[in-house]
C-alpha cells in the first residue's frame, strides 16, 4: 500500500504513518484521533465519535496550539519543526517528532506528519 496515513481497521479512530526508510521497508507509527473516528477517505479524524467514547466524558482543556487549529479545525498541521499539531473539532492535540524526524506537509498524508 506504499507511504501514507492509513486507518487502522481493528480500532476505531487509530490510524498509522507509513514512511519510507531510504534503505527499504517502512517507519511506522500507530497514532490515534483520541476518541473521534478517522476518516480514511479525507486524511483528518473526523467529528464523529467512536463508540466508547460516548461513555467518557471530553474534556476541552485549551491547550496553546488550539488557536491555530481555529482557522483548520480538522487538519495535521505542524505548530513548529519538531511539533505536530493534529486539530479535532477545533482542539489541539499535540505531538513531538522524536529523533531524526521533523514535522512535514505531505500530500500522502492529507496534512502535516512527522517525517
């Protein structure tokens, strides 16, 4: 299935980057929409909650990043070099790129993603 942001079936709301290593085969990092369903079909965790979700109660603590995500409320954008910034709804969830990974726009991804 090659390099992308792919959703992962046995989870709701998981999804998984796929990056090409230059030496052949893939990174790959599991990440999740924090209690809404991943969108495969437009690249953003979408509004609609995952079942279990429904239980728990969504607290809206505001974090800094959350006033760009007003502008893309549903988007992966990169807050700096190193920081990820995935917006639900409005809300930042934030992400640090580890090692020699930087945060990156990528068509395969529909958005930024740790590259």
């Amino acid at each position: 299935s090659g390099e992308g942001r792919f959703p992962d079936p046995s989870t709701c709301g998981v999804f998984i980057d796929c990056i090409t290593k230059e030496n052949g085969g893939y990174f790959v990092t599991q990440d999740n929409c924090n209690g809404f369903a991943y969108n495969a079909t437009s690249r953003i965790c979408s509004t609609q909650l995952c079942a279990s979700r429904h239980e728990r109660s969504i607290t809206n603590e505001y974090h800094p990043f959350s006033q760009i995500c007003e502008s893309q409320p549903d988007r992966f954008m990169c807050a700096n070099c190193k920081t990820l910034v995935h917006c639900v709804k409005g809300q930042a969830f934030v992400r640090q790129c580890t090692e020699d990974f930087y945060c990156t726009e990528k068509l395969g991804f529909g958005g930024a993603v740790c590259y």
